[in-house]
C-alpha cells in the first residue's frame, strides 16, 4: 500500500506496521474485545501480566487505518506499565493521531476492548 493524503503521516505509519499485532500463542493472555456490527469494526485485544505489569500487548484489528492506528500506539503505551497506572484518554488519543472527530466512535471501540481486557487482568490479581 502507498499512503494516501487522507490520512496523516503517523496514523499511516503505525498502519503499515502494525506493531504487536496478532494473535498470540500460548495460554495466559487477558483478553477483552469489542465490535460495532454497522462498521464492521472489530478488536480483541490480549495482555500478559507479570508481577502487575502489563509484559506484553498484542491485537486483532478489523477496521479503518485510524483504528488500527489507536490499537498500536495504546499497545506500544501500554506495555510495561502496572496495570492501576494503564489508563485510555479517547479524546487525547484522537488529538495524538490528528484523527477527525467522525473517528471517535471507532476510537471508542479500541477502547472498550483494552478497558475489558484489563478488567480481566484486574480480577486475577
């Protein structure tokens, strides 16, 4: 894929790379997902924790570039933190990737599979 204008820079970047992407293998992971049936937006999202810390983040994205943008960049954010200073600010994470605000709802549902994943780490611990 080549860019295309419509998106910035950095969104495109992380959409290209998609880094942490995919789902993981082994038993162990936090998972939480979320989904809009009208945009056929969907993500899952897997945490490790160790010691009450969030070792590793990966995802699964079927969206817009802007939504996988805000998957990786809170995956990239994420890791390493403990899980009580882990937090998603949906209007700076918008601001951060330059996105329109007509994205938010897609940025919303980033956020409730983090938020669900991490309510199942929170019960393990």
């Amino acid at each position: 894929m080549t860019p295309s204008g419509d998106y910035p820079a950095r969104v495109w970047a992380l959409f290209e790379a998609a880094p942490s992407a995919g789902r993981p293998e082994g038993d162990g992971w936090c998972v939480g997902e979320a989904r809009d049936a009208l945009s056929g937006t969907w993500v899952r999202v897997y945490l490790r924790i160790g010691d009450g810390r969030i070792d590793e983040v990966r995802y699964e994205v079927r969206g817009c570039p802007y939504t996988v943008a805000a998957a990786a960049l809170t995956a990239l954010t994420w890791t390493g933190k403990t899980l009580p200073s882990a937090s998603f600010q949906p209007r700076a994470l918008l601001a951060e990737l330059e996105a329109p605000v007509t994205k938010l709802g897609r940025i919303l549902i980033v956020e409730t599979a983090y938020r669900r994943a991490l309510q199942t780490a929170q019960s393990l611990s």
